[in-house]
C-alpha cells in the first residue's frame, strides 16, 4: 500500500513525499481511511509510529474542501496534554498543509497571550492547543467553535487522567455536540477506553499494537544499582559508552534539577527540562539537545510528552515511574520510525514492586545486568513482587461504662465518683452540683469535648 491509495489529494501527498515517506505506517493505513469516512475513531499505537500523521493528514484533506474559519472561529480542535506536543503537533500540520489554502495555529501556556489572542481574531482552520490556555482564552471570547467540526484529543490516555478530565469536561461542554471526535493515542488503559467511549459515538478502534506493550526495535535493560550511586552510574554509562545524546527521565521536578547539575559538575552537559522552567528555557534545552550542545537531557514524564527527536540511541530511567504505562510512554522516545534504540533503567531494591508492575503490564521479565563496581549493597530481588499488605481497618473502641475508663478502673481516684452518686444530677443526664462527672445508673454517655484535659491524657 501506498499514499496515494489512502484518498490523499496531490498536495498531500507532495507534502508525504517531500519528507521522505512512501509507504504508511500501520497507523496509519487503518486510521486514514476511518478518519476520512467521517466517524469516530479511537486508535491505540506505540510512541513513534507515526499516529500524528495518521489524524492530521486525513483531517487536512477533510478540511480542504469546506468554508474556510472566519472572526475567531475555529475548524478543527486538536487538544494536547503539553506544550512540546502541541508544538510538535503544530509543525506537523503546517508541514503536511503547506500546499494548502489553510490556516493554522498553536496555542499554550507560559509565553504572553496578547500575541496569540490577535492570531485568533480573523479564525483559524485548525487549532492546537492545551486545556488551560484554550479555557483562558475562551473566556476572553478570543475563541469560537460555533462551526467546529472535528475534535481530536492527542495522547488521550493522559488527557483523560485525573489531571485533565475536569478541564476537558469544560471545553467538551462549550462545544457543538455534532463534531467528529478522534482520539489517539499510545496506550489505553481500560478504565480510560470506558471513559473515552462515552465521548465518542459509536467508534471505529485501531489498535495496531497488543495493548501496552513495547516496541521490539528497543532493547531494554535493567542495572541494580543502590539508590544513592544512581547519578554516579549513570555518569559512568554516559562516559564509558561515548553517548552523545541520552534522554534521562526523573520522578520528581527537584530531583531532574538536581541530576541535571550533578552531570555537569562531572563534565557532561546536562539540562533539565519540567513544568517549573518557562516556555523560552524548555524550548531551548530542547533546540540544545538537538544540536548536540546538550549530551544529556533530564525530562519529567509530563514534559517528555511529545519529545520529537529523531533517532534518539538512548534513554535513561533513573527513576521508575509509579505508573506503569508511563515506561512505555518513556522508553518510545527511542526506535522511532524503523530506527533502533535502548532503554536501560537503574532500579534500587526498593522499586521491586514497580519493577514487577512494569514486567507485568509489558508481559515480559527485563534482563538485569550488573554494571562492574556498582555491584548493590542490597540485592534486587528476584520472582514475584510480594503483595501490598491489606490496610486493616482501626476497631471502634467499645463505650467505656459511665464512671470508668477504657482499663475498667473507676474514674480519677474513685472519689469523684462517690461524689457523683451522692450529687444532685440534673434530669438530662447533666453533671453534678459540684461539677464532677457523675458515676451515673451504669447508662453510657461520651464525656463533653469541654471536660477533657489540657494535657490530652485520658482520664
């Protein structure tokens, strides 16, 4: 099969030759052909076999042919969970639709809004935008979808997540509810396909792929190693191999930073790249990277959503992801489009449990391998992660008898009682005359908050 067999117009299909494709991705000769016949689709595909193309290509020749966007109207709405993937996103429809009377633009956070609130004005063919940007600029009516007429929803599964449902549920309800509705996708977990296919009316799914599962382009790799001489090892990794470009992924935005600095202070040129830093540092660690400036990139999992680098040779989890769909999200960044790539995680002892959940959802038992003088203190175990304990519920402590404490000992030094019995109680069951705690008829009643004492000791 080829382009030209997928209903492509010419200057679509210049635009495919122009970047060097002929043949489409499996992707991408399923998806095409249901995107252009104008139903939903759900489509599940690994990081880096060309899904992106898959939707925007049919939905530059779907738009070609209509009324083109006018006074802060918009066509088509692709929504991203991250500014890098809707920046890559965004290219990706100016290349392919370069040949075409369409107009294009990408909004996100973290840069002016002034500037892309004017670009909105006269309308706009196709939109890529983040959630939160879009709602801003929504409310500042900079932005339209009376004549909407697809939706797509890029890395759904994580525009899904609890993260981003709420906001999607905003702009969902903002929209004409007759749209075509594409969402794509790496993975699909099966609490987000129930929850995407009530969005979706009725869709085509393509999975070109066993679900969640690891491209075999990728050998993978794991080093014990001990928590503490990760960004030792990993500096010997990078030294000892020559590597001149390794995407290395962190848990934590604290910890990226933290790494990124210590890689420097070796001799390896390292920058951080998360949430916290601004648009302008993020797109420039990112363009240093590239051009080999930067040997090591240190990335978040929510900013290494949407990292396009081609031919990436190496990626680094210096930290395992406490979701395990997350590792296949990380180790797609290497063997894209046909090239090879290798993913090595240094695992401490105390990742056992996500070691196995990784193993579990990819189905497959990843090779360890000692790296010589960094032999760990603490062995990774081998087999089976043990359960979690079963949390046990705390018992409801039994209503002690009036007059007594939880030991069954007679309240204070059994005085007070005795007085109690001998006090005038008034007929609520209040307290005595003397303001002691009546021992009472053996009735249970809970001591007033005001009668406890000071010193929170029980009495």
């Amino acid at each position: 099969m080829h382009f030209s067999d997928l209903g492509l117009c010419d200057a679509l299909q210049a635009a495919v030759a122009e970047r060097g494709y002929d043949t489409p991705s499996p992707i991408q000769a399923q998806a095409i052909p249901a995107v252009l016949s104008g139903r939903d689709v759900m489509a599940a595909a690994q990081t880096g076999t060309g899904k992106t193309a898959g939707f925007t290509l049919p939905l530059l020749e779907r738009l070609r042919t209509g009324s083109p966007a006018r006074n802060n109207q918009v066509r088509a709405l692709v929504l991203t969970p991250t500014r890098e993937l809707a920046a890559q996103v965004a290219e990706s429809v100016a290349t392919y639709g370069k040949n075409l009377p369409l107009t294009s633009t990408v909004v996100f956070g973290g840069v002016k809004i002034n500037p892309q609130m004017q670009r909105l004005r006269g309308g706009c063919d196709v939109l890529v935008a983040t959630p939160g940007r879009l709602l801003d600029l929504y409310q500042q009516n900079a932005v339209k979808f009376d004549h909407l007429e697809v939706l797509i929803l890029d890395e759904a599964d994580r525009m899904l997540d609890m993260g981003f449902i709420h906001d999607i549920r905003k702009i969902l309800a903002k929209l004409p509810p007759k749209r075509q509705n594409l969402m794509f996708s790496a993975t699909f977990s099966s609490e987000i396909r129930a929850l995407a296919k009530g969005l979706v009316n009725d869709p085509v799914e393509v999975d070109i792929s066993p679900r969640n599962t690891t491209t075999e382009l990728v050998t993978q790799w794991i080093a014990p190693v001990d928590k503490k001489r990760k960004p030792a090892l990993l500096t010997h990794l990078i030294q000892e191999n020559g590597w001149f470009q390794v995407l290395v992924f962190s848990r934590t935005k604290h910890g990226a930073n933290k790494l990124a600095k210590q890689l420097e202070a070796n001799g390896i040129e390292a920058a951080a790249i998360h949430g916290n830093k601004s648009q302008n540092a993020r797109t420039r660690a990112l363009a240093d990277f590239k051009s080999g400036k930067v040997r090591a990139l240190v990335a978040t999992d929510i900013a290494a959503r949407g990292l396009d680098i081609e031919q990436l040779p190496q990626v680094v989890n210096v930290d395992l992801p406490n979701v395990p769909e997350d590792y296949v999200h990380r180790i797609g960044r290497t063997g894209r489009a046909g090239a090879t790539g290798q993913a090595i995680s240094l695992v401490s002892a105390d990742e056992f449990q996500q070691l196995k959940d990784i193993e579990r959802l990819t189905q497959q038992q990843l090779e360890r391998k000692i790296v010589a003088g960094f032999e760990p203190s603490e062995p990774l175990p081998t087999g089976r992660a043990p359960l979690p304990p079963k949390s046990k519920r705390p018992k409801k402590p039994k209503p002690a008898s009036a007059g007594r404490n939880r030991n069954g000992q007679p309240s204070g030094n059994g005085q007070r009682a005795q007085q109690g019995s001998k006090g005038n109680q008034s007929g609520n069951g209040g307290n005595s005359s003397h303001g002691a705690k009546p021992a009472g008829n053996g009735q249970r009643r809970r001591r007033p908050p005001g009668n406890r004492p000071a010193n929170g000791n029980k009495a």
